[in-house]
C-alpha cells in the first residue's frame, strides 16, 4: 500500500504595523523563513485594501494556504491599542481569505522589532561576516534609535521584514517541536 506524501507548502508571516506589514515566507520543507518584503499602507481603508491585496498576491505567488500574523501584547502581556489594530486588519484580512481556503494562525509576538535589531548585531556592536553593508546600515539605525534619532524608512522596513521572519520562524519552530513530541508520545495518550 503506497500513501501519498502532500507536497510542502510554503507559509507566509505578517508583521503588522499601522504605516508598513512586514512579510516573511518560509522555505518549501516549513523550516526556515526569510524575509521576503515590506508593504506600505495608510491608516485610511484604501491602504488598508491595497496591503490584503498585495498580501493576496504573495498568497497566489507562493500557493500558500497559511498566513501566520504576529499579535503585539504590551509589557504586562496585555492588549494594547497596536493589539486591536492588528486583530481588526486581521478580520478583513481573513474575511478575504476565507473564499480561498486560506487560514491564519495568530501568534504572540513581542518586541520582535527590537529583537530582529539586535539579532543582525554582535555583542560589540560589530557587523558579522558576509552581511556588512546591509548588517552595518541596521547597525547604524539602531545606535541612531538609542540616541533619539529617527532611523531611515528604508531601514524600519527592513526591520519590519525580518521582525515578520522572526515571527514566522517562532510558529514553524513550535509546530515542529509539537509534531515531535507527538511522535514520541506513547500511543493511547
């Protein structure tokens, strides 16, 4: 008896912001993603349209069937005004989606903006190996953040992208970790 393995699907992660969505795809296996881009949108709903339809057209693109959206909690692990922003985008989002097959998983993300900076910067501040000039430029704009200045928007866009990789890559991890302990549990239980 001979069973059919589906084909792997990549799976597309949003960093959702009020001003810019920042996207990730992951690779075909469902085990690394990468920043793909980052979407400029305006509060008004013609921005907002213009973000679900070019998120769509990611989602054709890829042939994806799972749109992973990150869910910003304030400090105490609270809904914040950025909360409510991204669940109400989410609902359009999804509302679009649904016709198509298309789910979205909401996970718990925090600080991954400031995480995705430190992430591309070494205990010295010191860029790392192959990535320097674009490694050296986040660098730059972080040391910028901490003194006050408004870092480039070119560079809060990258930020955005990786923060959505980031994102992406916490949900691959946990469904991956999931599926192994499954596998390891005693059948009956």
């Amino acid at each position: 008896m001979s069973t059919t393995i589906p084909p792997a699907e990549r799976i597309i992660g949003l960093d959702v912001g009020t001003h810019r969505i920042g996207v990730a795809v992951s690779d075909e296996q469902q085990i690394i993603a990468s920043p793909e881009a980052t979407l400029h949108i305006s509060q008004k709903n013609d921005g907002i349209d213009e973000g679900i339809r070019e998120i769509l057209a990611l989602i054709q693109h890829y042939g994806t069937r799972r749109v992973v959206v990150g869910l910003p909690r304030n400090m105490k692990g609270e809904r914040g005004v950025q909360a409510v922003w991204t669940e109400q985008f989410v609902e359009r989002l999804r509302a679009t989606l649904q016709p198509l097959n298309v789910y979205i998983s909401l996970i718990d993300e925090q600080l991954t903006t400031a995480q995705a900076a430190r992430t591309f910067q070494s205990p010295r501040g010191h860029a790392r190996g192959a990535w320097s000039a674009e490694e050296t430029k986040v660098q730059q704009e972080t040391r910028n953040r901490r003194r006050g200045k408004q870092p480039a928007k070119e560079g809060r866009a990258t930020l955005d992208a990786r923060a959505a990789a980031l994102i992406l890559q916490a949900y691959l991890d946990r469904r991956r970790h999931r599926a192994t302990t499954d596998e390891r549990m005693p059948s009956g239980q």
